[in-house]
C-alpha cells in the first residue's frame, strides 16, 4: 500500500492522512474542515473551492482545472482535485460568520404552562417533568429550556426563562452539514455512506452546543439549568439530530422513522444542557411535511383561521399548508437550492456583498459592501425586474436588444450574460435554474388548492414563512413568477415560526397535544404520486401570471 499523505486545510489548521489519490474534498471531510460542497461532490455546483499557492498544483494528480484567484493563488474545486503529495490548502473565507438570519418569528400568545417544573425547598430542588421526577438536587437552580430551529442551512437557538416565558438571548449560525450537501437528499445520500450518519449528528450538536454556551453567556446563566429543549426542524433534520438513518426518507413511500410527538433524553444526543435534560421532537406530518411546518402552524394560528389561509415556506423545499373550512391540507415540493445561491454563478447566501435588493433604479448589497454575489432575495428580484422589463422574455431568455433596467448585456465565449459589477454576472444558466425552482413551487401550490378543491382567489391570506421569505418583496414574488400576483398582494411576512413555534411548545404543554392532534389530521399530498404534477410543472416553466 503506497504511504499516505498528509493534507492541511487553513484557517485551522485541519489535517488528514488520506491515501494517494483520494480528492480534497474527501481529505475535507476526513479532517472535519468546514469546506461545503453543497452538491456531495457531483461536480456540478462549483461551490467547494479551494486555494493553492502556485507551487501547491504540483502535489495535484494532473488533468485539474485551475482558476484565477485575484492575485491570492490558484483555486481549484476539491471534488475535482485528487492529491499524490503533502499538500496544504486554503480555505476560502465565506463571510458566513455575518450571515443575515432570521431568528424571530409571528407567535399566537399564549399562557405560561411549561412541562417542566421546578418545585424549590430549604435543602434544594426537585424537577418534574409533568407528573414524572427527572431530578433531586441539592441547590437552588433556575428553570430554562432551549426553543432550536435546526434548518437545512441555518440554526437558531433561543434560550427562555420558564418562570417569566421571556426570552432572554438568541443566537444563529450556519448548519455545518451543508458541508457535506446543501440540500435534504445530498445528506441522506451521505448518511449512506461509512460513519456518514455520526459525522452529521456530531457536527450538527457541536454546533448547537456553540450556540446554546453563547445564549448562556450574553444571558448570564449556567446551562446545567437548562432543563429541557425543542428541536424543531424538517423531517431529515430531525432523524439526523436524533441519529437515526434517514434512508427511508430517500425511497418510496418516503415514511419516516421518527414521527416526533416524543421526548429524548439529551445526555443521549449529546447536547449540552443539564444532564438529566429532555428534548422534545414536535410532531411531523410526513418525510417531507417536519416539525418546521407544524410549529409554524402552532406559531400562526393556522389551524383555527376562520379564513382560507396558506402558510408557504420557500427553500430548498417549497412547503406549504392550506387551511379551509376547517381543514388543513398540506405538500412539499424540490425547489432546489437556487434560492441559497448554489448552482447560481454568482450565488451566495446572505452575508456583506451579497445583491439583496434590486429595482429598477437601483442595485442594494448587504452592508453596503462592494458586491462580490447575488443572495436569494437579490436574485428574485433581478430576475424580477428583467421580466417585467423585458430582457426576460417569457420562454426565460435573454433579450439582449432590451435595454436592462440594471447592470449591461455583455458576451462570454460567445454567451449573453448580464453583468452588474467586474465581479457579478447573471448568465442564462442562472434564469433557468430560477425557472425551475419557481416552477416547482408553483406546480406544487396548483396542486395543494386542486386537492382542496380552492380556487386561487379565494385565499385570502398567504402567511410566507423563513428567512428567505422574510426579505422578499410582494411585487417580486409576482415579477418573478413565484406567486401569482392576486395571491401577491396577500402576502405577510411572518419570519422565523418554526423558532416562535418552538418557543411556544416550551413555554406551554398543553400545546403539545394540541398539536400532536392537528398534525394526526392534516391531508398530506404526496406529489410523487400526483398524475398532474409533471403538466402543471412544465406549465410553470414560463414567466408571466400563469
């Protein structure tokens, strides 16, 4: 056997003895560096960049394509990149430490009733956790609990006093398993994989426990207080917190294993609370309905509108839930990372530099900084403003003989592109992979109101949910074909409900068996199994009020 090589990843350093030949993504991973690659190493999204000083390329087996890196060395996609020598790599910074996460959230009041109880005495505590005693402690403690949001790229955890129900910090990251695929099916296909499954949990919990020692710092307190924790999430987030295999979720009839409505122990997944701390799973509609959505229907209120009401939110997966006559229907549908800036050329997420907003006079980035990418809600309203212009015909392609509201039409190899700074274009490529995401979307939703049996004017509110759908502008989401514009114009901002949702299933019980019950009746409609959902796709594909 030839002898390994060593592989240093910088800022760390991380280091990994891999086997001649093995790429730098797999040494990546090896060696838990934060390097994403968001399409598990497909080749196809050009997110897992690297850098190399000149003389690196050398230690690189020969047929890599190489690119420029401003001056700073040579980039290089480490799933492209196999090693036959030491090497040392860089990689490149992100921003993601100043990441534009939504952490708060529309939430229903409601009484103060938490699960668990602390009952204080002259010689210490004792803590129940409803009619159970988890605890008998010689000293006077506080009784908190973590309301979590585990998305499928951020997390966002909220530590809260169960004595008052305020909530006395908040702190947000990014969700280290998008190192190792950006969207739900890339991670259960790694999941698959040797240790797949552990490496996931094991970042995911670290991170948390990052994030729950810094609400316990800006709040004061010791998180040996933290008595219990609500982990809300979609379906796959919440097998890999929990560590259980993910794979039925990747194949028909798509069942979960976990279907939440249940506590855990959280000395068990490792997540640093009190060490007879609980965590609690709300309840999952189907594999791809999770806790997310039923909190977000406990946050809003959904479940007892009087109105027909949809609640829809916008990621990789386009989740929805249409409430009517008392009723509840509900269906996810692949968007595809588009909207998260993967597999958009100059895509990023929402960090300084980043195109957030866009008129028709103007071009906005996040703090003002010289912009260096397209975030989502920068994309959906370029794109947006093109169509409505013009420049984007209906069938989604360029007309170049269109005057752009924004930006200038220049050429690439012999391509039209639209170029709005020396480093930010939009391409073609980058109009259909919009096309496809919001078609889905749309198929889906044309599905949710047939199922119902709703017409489109009849809903009267559409309660647009997540970070993503926080910054994006009504008339954007029409332009751009997201949204037909009657439904448009009904359009409220509700943020981060899966977190407000969270924080309400923790500071009162009995919302858990409310819950549990409405969850047990929603009408899941399974796409995969919908004959109109290819006609209704390629229908979509076209921009314009379809």
């Amino acid at each position: 056997m030839s002898a390994s090589v060593e592989v240093r990843f910088l800022p760390g350093p991380f280091i990994a003895e891999v086997e001649p030949g093995s790429t730098l993504l797999a040494a990546a991973r090896k060696a838990r560096a934060p390097l994403e690659a968001p399409c598990d190493g497909a080749g196809i999204c050009g997110k897992c960049l690297v850098r190399l000083d000149p003389e690196a390329l050398t230690a690189l087996e020969a047929g890599v394509e190489v690119g420029g890196g401003n001056g700073q060395g040579a980039l290089v996609l480490a799933c492209d990149a196999r090693v036959r020598a030491d090497i040392a790599a860089t990689i490149p910074d992100r921003g993601d430490k100043n990441l534009a996460i939504v952490d708060h959230g529309l939430a229903t009041a409601r009484s103060l009733a938490p699960h668990i109880a602390v009952v204080h005495a002259s010689n210490g505590c004792t803590m129940w956790a409803g009619q159970e005693l988890i605890a008998s402690l010689p000293n006077r403690v506080a009784n908190l609990g973590i309301a979590v949001d585990i998305g499928t790229t951020t997390l966002v955890v909220a530590l809260v006093d169960l004595e008052s129900g305020d909530e006395l910090a908040v702190a947000s990251a990014l969700n280290p398993q998008t190192a190792y695929g950006h969207d739900v099916l890339s991670r259960i296909h790694f999941a698959a994989e040797p240790d797949g499954l552990a490496t996931m949990q094991r970042a995911l919990i670290g991170s948390l426990n990052a994030l729950i020692e810094q609400v316990c710092q800006r709040a004061g307190v010791d998180g040996g207080h933290i008595h219990e924790a609500v982990l809300g999430g979609n379906t796959c987030m919440l097998h890999i917190a929990a560590a259980v295999d993910p794979a039925p979720l990747g194949r028909s009839p798509y069942r979960p294993s976990l279907t939440g409505g249940s506590h855990l122990r959280a000395a068990e997944l490792g997540l640093g609370i009190a060490a007879h701390g609980l965590a609690y799973l709300p309840p999952v509609v189907s594999g791809f309905v999770g806790a997310d959505i039923t909190a977000g229907i406990l946050a809003t209120d959904l479940h007892r509108s009087r109105q027909t009401a949809l609640l829809l939110d916008i990621g990789t997966n386009g989740e929805m839930v249409l409430a009517h006559a008392g009723e509840l229907w509900a269906t996810s549908t692949a968007a595809g990372p588009a909207f998260e800036g993967v597999n958009i050329e100059c895509g990023m997420r929402a960090a300084p530099g980043a195109v957030d907003t866009v008129s028709a006079t103007d071009v906005h980035t996040i703090s003002d900084a010289p912009a260096i990418g397209i975030c989502g809600s920068g994309l959906v309203d370029l794109v947006s403003c093109l169509v409505r212009s013009g420049a984007i015909g209906k069938n989604g392609r360029f007309e170049a003989k269109a005057v752009p509201p924004v930006g200038n039409w220049d050429e690439r190899e012999g391509r039209c592109l639209l170029r709005l700074s020396d480093g930010v274009v939009l391409t073609q490529k980058d109009v259909r992979q919009v096309q496809l995401a919001k078609a889905a979307i749309r198929a889906g939703l044309d599905a949710l109101l047939a199922g119902a049996k709703v017409r489109r004017q009849d809903v009267e509110r559409v309660l647009v949910a997540g970070s993503f759908g926080y910054h994006l502008r009504p008339d954007s989401l029409a332009g751009s074909g997201l949204l037909p514009a009657k439904l448009a114009a009904k359009v409220e901002a509700v943020g981060n409900t899966c977190k407000a949702g969270a924080v309400t299933l923790l500071s009162n019980a009995g919302t858990r068996r409310e819950l549990e019950s409405v969850a047990a009746r929603v009408r899941s409609i399974e796409l995969a199994n919908d004959a109109a959902f290819g006609r209704r796709f390629v229908e979509q594909m076209a921009f314009g009020d379809a």
